[in-house]
C-alpha cells in the first residue's frame, strides 16, 4: 500500500496552505507566464493549483491515485505515473518537484527523464531534505542531499546548476531543505 494512499486526507490538510511564495518567486523567475509546467508528486495540490491560477498551464503526475483522483474531480490535468516513466520529450518549460524526487530510489534516472522532458533552457526546481541519509523513515523511502552529494547527481547529468541553496522547514519541523534549481 502507499503510505499516500493510506494518509492522503491528513496529508492535504497538513499541507494544502503551506506558503512557498519564497519558491516559487525563484523558479518563476524563470518561467515567462503561459509557459507550460509539470508538477511532479504533486500530493495535496497546492503548488499546482498556485502555477494554474497565475497564468501558468500545468500538469501533474503522482504515484498516489488518492491525490491524482482529488486533483481529477476538481479539474486538472494529471495522471497516475512514476517519474521513472516519464517519457514526453520537450514538452514542458518548467519542471517543479517540491519534496518528491526525495522518495525516489533511481535518481539519476529521474533526472534524465525529467531533463529530456524539458524545452530547451527549461527549468527544474527540487527540493530534498537535508543531509545524507537514504533508507526507510517514517513508513517511507527517502535520499536526504547535501550540497556535495547533490552536485555529484547532477554532474553525472546534463544538467546545469542555476542555484543550489538551503532553507528551514515551512511546516515548522526540525529539517533544513536543499533546493535546487537546474536549467537544460
């Protein structure tokens, strides 16, 4: 079972009002309105419903059919899917993965996919916890990156580092965050 599956209704309250203005001014920076952008884990909704309500087309993909069968009911274009599946060459200006690539095992996978994904210049934005651990916590599979081993991904890719910069938790908890912004 998916841990999201499980706790989705307590994950899109806890998360739904979560303010990452912050982010998305330095993403957006990037992204001329109009532009078209994937949302990928998109959980409760929130940054995909931002992006769609200020000039942006978005989709979104997730691995939880809870969040993608909210998302559905209330209009949006999404689709139950794993990044390591991804196959939509230069389709999207922008790729946003606030708190989602973490859960994935095959990184450098996602990273393509989600590089050839991308327009020319396009931009991606993700975030991980910060630190070094990878394994089990909390009923879930995470990769924590500092900036060392972050740097040692991205460089076995083709893409380019815009910014790489470390933030506190938005929900109040006890992590720092590694945000990284990468063009193609």
């Amino acid at each position: 079972m998916n841990y999201y599956d499980l706790n989705s209704k307590n994950y899109i309250e806890k998360t739904i009002s979560v303010d990452m203005s912050f982010h998305y001014d330095k993403f957006l920076k990037f992204i001329p309105k109009n532009s078209h952008i994937l949302d990928v884990g998109f959980g409760s909704g929130r940054d995909l419903i931002f992006f769609s309500k200020n000039g942006y087309n978005v989709s979104g993909i997730d691995t939880s059919k809870s969040f993608v069968d909210n998302m559905l009911k209330q209009g949006y274009d999404v689709r139950l899917i794993d990044v390591s599946e991804l196959n939509e060459p230069n389709k999207y200006d922008g790729v946003w993965a606030s708190a989602s690539l973490l859960h994935v095992e095959n990184l450098l996978k996602a990273f393509n996919n989600l590089y050839n994904s991308l327009k020319p210049n396009g931009v991606l934005f993700a975030s991980f916890k910060y630190g070094d651990f990878k394994g089990i916590r909390d009923e879930r599979f995470y990769v924590d990156l500092n900036e060392e081993s972050a740097k040692e991904l991205i460089n076995k890719t083709k893409f380019n580092i815009e910014e790489m910069y470390i933030t506190g938790d938005l929900m109040q908890r006890n992590n720092q965050w590694l945000n990284i912004i990468l063009r193609k």
